[in-house]
C-alpha cells in the first residue's frame, strides 16, 4: 500500500471527505481506543488524507467484520481484544512471526488481500527502550498472559536477547505454548518467580475499564524496587497493579507506550511512510492527561 492524496482534505476542505482514505482499529470494548488518535495524528504530520476509526466488533463476528472491510477498500485494521486469534485464522496472508504466534494486531489491504502481521511485541521492547530506559538483553522477564499480545511480547523478548522469559498464565496449556515461543529461555513460572524477574508485563486483559481488578497469580507481596513493570492495559491509566508497583518502589509504565510505537509500525505498513513517532507520543500524552 502507497500513500496517496497527500495534502488532500487538509487546507480548507472538510475532512474527511469522500476522497479520504478509512483505516480503523476493530474490537470490543474499543470507544476507549487511543489508536484513531494515534493514527490521525500521524496522518496530519505526514500530511496525508487518511483518517482512522474506531469498529466495535463483537466476539463472533470477526469474519464478517473483515469481509466488510475489505469490500469497502478500509486500507488498515488495527486488531485487539477479542480478535486477535480469529482474524490470523481468516486474513489472506499471514507474515512468519502471525504464523509462529497464531495471532496478528495489524492487518493491511494490499492488491485486493488482507495481509495480517504483529506489531505488538516490537512495539512494547521500543516502548521500554524509550520510556523507562530498560534494555531487555540479558534480563530475566516475566510476562502474565498467554492470549495474542502476551505471546507477542514472549516472542520480542527473547529476540531481544532475555536471559529468560517466564510466563505466568492460569490455563497451563497456554502457558507452555506461549512459552515455547522463546525457545530455550522460556518456562512456565508460578507466583513464586514473579519476585526475581527484573521487567514484568502484564499482557492480559485483567484490569481493562476496573482500576480494582487484580491478576490472582500476582503476588503483590512480590513486587519490589529495582524492577520495571507495565501493564498493557491504559484504560484505566493506572491500574492496580501500576499502583501496588509504584508503591512499592518498581518503575512502571502503562500499556499507551507499546500502544504508540505498535501503532508507528502499523502507519509504516499501510502508507509507506516512516512514522511520525513523536508527533503520535504527543498526541497520546495530550489525550491521556486530557
């Protein structure tokens, strides 16, 4: 996909118009969704008449949400919660890492196919990189959650170089598959590993919309200064398991960081264009503390 209309729908027209191109984010719940903002942000840095949506889709209607999307030229989907597994399942093409995780969050329009890649795990490594300075390389990792996005993060973390990635998730099955996914450094753990691991993420979806939701394989007893904790879940902003780790001394970081950068490379995908990173943190910050 090449981005077109540049400049377009911007000087003194409305916008959109019919000549814009649609890209969106499809999930439910998805009015919280941070991606149209982020999006859109990029499409005015970049000058481009494009414009993102929010889809709420229901769990079970995947398929027709994708079909639809394709017969009406949407150039992108952004994929979360509920649909992540089911849309690899349906898309045209997969990339290699979507066939190793058996999960994507990017989908894109290209010659008439919907072609489905990751960006979430990548997106979370630049995000740790960039907003708590942490590396990943040769640290101990420990991820809560085996769904789509915590097997991304799995994958990432050992392609970051981890010393170890622990994966913590109350389906055993799915624990010891996402773990496989990093090779020779990943195990099962249980609570008890949650206290030696230097970055936790919390890839579940425990949380979203209830500032008192808490993972029972948590400990909180667990958490500790000197680690770096995130949870991907940013709505709300600060979840329970943020507060206990803040006030127990931990750096931490909600979800919007990986939110931003999976996103950047989303925007690479469907336009051609590199990623107006900045002007997207921008606007998350401006939304957030909004």
């Amino acid at each position: 996909m090449t981005a077109s209309g540049r400049g377009a729908g911007r000087a003194g027209v409305p916008w959109p118009a019919a000549s814009s191109t649609v890209v969106g984010v499809m999930g439910d719940p998805v009015r919280h969704s941070l991606s149209p903002v982020l999006h859109n942000a990029a499409f005015r840095e970049l000058g481009l008449d494009w414009v993102s949506v929010a889809f709420e889709v229901p769990a079970g209607a995947t398929a027709g949400a994708l079909a639809g999307a394709k017969a009406l030229g949407v150039a992108g989907l952004s994929v979360t919660t509920p649909h992540k597994e089911e849309a690899a399942r349906l898309v045209d093409g997969r990339s290699s890492l979507v066939e190793r995780l058996g999960a994507l969050n990017c989908v894109t329009l290209e010659d008439g196919r919907l072609l489905g890649d990751s960006t979430d795990g990548a997106g979370l490594v630049a995000a740790v990189r960039r907003g708590l300075e942490f590396e990943p390389g040769g640290r101990r990792c420990l991820v809560v959650g085996a769904g789509g996005a915590g097997r991304a993060v799995v994958v990432a973390l050992a392609d970051a170089g981890a010393s170890e990635v622990v994966v913590l998730n109350r389906d055993p099955g799915r624990a010891a598959g996402a773990a496989a996914l990093a090779g020779a450094v990943g195990r099962v753990g249980g609570p008890d590993d949650l206290s030696a691991a230097e970055l936790v993420v919390q890839a579940s979806s425990v949380g979203l919309g209830d500032a008192e939701a808490w993972h029972p394989l948590v400990e909180r007893s667990s958490l500790h200064g000197g680690q770096v904790v995130v949870d991907l879940v940013y709505h709300p902003a600060r979840t329970a398991l943020l507060a206990a780790a803040e006030a127990a001394g931990a750096r931490c970081a909600n979800g919007v960081g990986m939110l931003v950068h999976q996103a950047a490379l989303a925007i690479e995908r469907w336009t051609g264009e590199d990623a107006p990173v900045e002007a997207m943190w921008n606007a998350a910050a401006v939304k957030v503390e909004g």
